[in-house]
C-alpha cells in the first residue's frame, strides 16, 4: 500500500525548497517505484492569513493520518506581533507535541566539496559527522507554569520551567545509544548538572539507560563548554544528546560548521518512527520567493524520511549520492557559492540533484 506524505510548505522559502524536495519524490514514484501518495496543506502563517490560526484541524488531522510529514519553515515578521499562540512557531511546536516526535536528529555533516565555506578552517572540519539528538517535546519548551505575571510591587516577571521526567530522559537517551551504535560508538551528553536540578537527574538517567549500552562509549558535557568544544575541536564529537533548548542552540551552532545551515536536514521521530522532516533553517523572509535559497537541506530530509519511516535506505543513499554529485558539478545556491563555482537558482539546483538521481 503507498505511504502517505503530508506536505506543508508553509511560509517564507519553504514553499520553494519543499517544491524541489516534491520533485525528489515525484521521480522517485515514476522511476524507483516508491510508494507513496501527496497530500498538501497549509500551515504557519499561510495557514493563519487564510484560517486565522496556524495549524488548522484539517492540518492536523492529515499530519496524524499521514505515515510521514514534509516541513518546509514557518514564520516571518509579519506573524511576529500576533498573540504567541498565533504565531507560526506555534505550528511547529503543536505538530511535535501532538505527533509525540520527542527525538530530533539533526545530523552535521560537512561535504567535502564545501570545507571551504566553513568559517572554520578546513582541518578542522574536513570530515565532521555529528548527529545531535535533540530531545524535542519537554524542557522549557514545554514546561508549566509559564507566563509573565505581576508582582506585588506592580514590576512583570517573566518564567519559563526546565522540567524533565525520568521517562522522557530514557526514551531520547535509547535513541542516542542506538544511533551510536549505527556510526561512531560515542555518546556526549550535554547538559548543565553544576547548575540545574533538572540536569542532575538528566545526567543520573543517561547514566542509566547506558548500562544497556556498554558496547558504546558515554562522556558528559555541559552546555558551555560543549558549545566551545564545537568550535574548538567539534570532529572529537559522534552523537551528541541533550535537552530541548541546548539543542536548539547547538544544532545552529553545528550547522555553521557545515559552511551553510542551508545544508541540513532533520527528522523528529515519535516511538514507532513515525517522523517530520523538516530542513533545519527557517523560512529566511529575506530572500523568499526570488528562487535563490537552497533546497539542499529539503532534499536531504527527503532522504532520512527514506531511511528512518520508509524503510527505503538505498533510496536514501540515492538521493544523497545525487546531492553531492550536483555539488561535485560545481552548483552552488548563493548561501555556499565561493570564487569559480557556478550560481545556481533553487529549481536548478533541485533539476540537478533528479538529473543525478
Ligand atoms: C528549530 C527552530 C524552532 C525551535 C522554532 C522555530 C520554534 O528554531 O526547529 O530549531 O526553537 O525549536
Ligand atoms: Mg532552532
């Protein structure tokens, strides 16, 4: 039976990208015989200009259906005064909670065509392969009470909660060690235990659940020193599991060492890897709707969605293989263009990878 694949372009680029990452797809389904069906529908600020909220039901209703979402971005300054459960990101945010994606892997790998669109120099990242799991729907993304309240003395205090259960700490922790033990047999966890409750018992659970893991390689750090490590020396790094915000964090941060965040994908997975692929840029309002920004990221997500919920890793490698034979030609969107590579548009670049497909 052909899987169903929710697609929500959403705002900004993602429209464009996600029509490069549906082109991916379309030619997969005419010429691999993948099997899978389309459906489309709005989201984010699209979905509130037409529906005044940004995730509808129907929305919502189709992402739960659907075996797998495609994402594009959400958001853009014209949202950004709206009540905060208005906004955009309140899709996002809704989608991962509802769905129950609790793992986020943001994977950070550098082409070896790109080193030199890093800001780092090239030794230092020629052959950087991260994969950051993120933990996705708790931490103070998630954590009540939250609000702005007024105290006695009439002056507004804003608070926010890091709260984390032991259950929620297992099961992103077990995804960790299992991808640990698909790649390089190393799991960091960060955190910020000389500080935060939270952290502590963060730390006493993935010391745990590793007891199931001895066959891979365990290290703690905190957030600080990690997000200098990351620069300093980041290939010391495999996988890499922390909470919801110092993922957040560190998942820009890893991206840039790839030379462009326009480069990397993510997959955010519930128990039975149901996932949303998603690029992890945002919807860059800037440069929206000229066709310059990079569908790379898109297409790449394209690929784990074939890995991790179609179960069509040759495929996957396919798509892949494809993304860097476009980069070996020399195509390069404005985000990595260097001195004597060839400019290429969003569609052309998206031509380029089905061509080498
Ligand atoms: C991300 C984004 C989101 C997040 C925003 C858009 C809500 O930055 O996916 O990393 O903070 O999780
Ligand atoms: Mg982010």
């Amino acid at each position: 039976m052909a899987k169903k694949i929710a697609v929500l372009p959403g705002d900004g680029i993602g429209p464009e990208v996600v029509a490069e990452a549906v082109k991916v797809l379309e030619h997969l389904r005419r010429d691999f015989g993948l099997k899978v069906e389309l459906e489309t529908a709005v989201v984010g600020g699209a979905a509130y200009d037409l529906h005044k909220q940004p995730l509808p039901q129907a929305t919502l209703r189709l992402a739960r259906q659907a075996d797998a979402v495609l994402l594009g971005a959400v958001g853009g300054p014209r949202y950004d005064t709206l009540p905060r459960d208005l906004r955009p990101e309140k899709a996002l945010l809704a989608l991962r909670a509802e769905l129950k994606l609790f793992a986020n892997l943001r994977p950070a790998i550098l082409y070896p065509q790109l080193a030199s669109a890093s800001s780092l120099k090239p030794e230092v990242v020629s052959g950087l392969d991260i994969l950051i799991v993120r933990e996705l729907t708790g931490d103070i993304y998630f954590g009540e009470p939250r609000g702005v309240r007024k105290l006695a003395n009439g002056e507004r205090q804003g608070f926010n909660n890091m709260i984390y259960a032991e259950h929620e700490i297992e099961r992103v922790a077990k995804v960790a060690f299992e991808a640990a033990r698909k790649r390089g047999k190393k799991v960091c966890s960060v955190d910020k235990a000389n500080v935060l409750e939270t952290s502590g018992l963060w730390r006493e659970v993935v010391e745990r659940v590793h007891a199931d893991y001895r066959d891979v390689e365990l290290s703690h750090m905190y957030v600080d020193n990690a997000a200098m490590q990351l620069v300093r020396a980041p290939k010391q790094f495999d996988v890499i599991v922390t909470g919801n915000l110092f993922g957040d964090i560190l998942s820009d941060e890893a991206a840039m060492l790839t030379g462009s965040i326009g480069m990397l994908p993510s997959a955010s997975l519930d128990a039975a890897n149901k996932g949303m692929y998603e690029p992890i840029h945002g919807s860059a309002p800037d440069i929206a709707g000229k066709g310059v920004a990079n569908p790379l990221a898109t297409i790449l997500s394209v690929a784990m969605m074939l890995r991790y919920t179609l179960n069509e890793s040759a495929l996957a490698n396919r798509v892949e293989g494809a993304v860097a034979k476009a980069l070996d030609r020399g195509l390069r969107t404005g985000d990595l263009y260097t001195e004597g590579m060839t400019r290429a548009g969003t569609a052309q670049m998206g031509d380029a990878v089905v061509a080498a497909i």
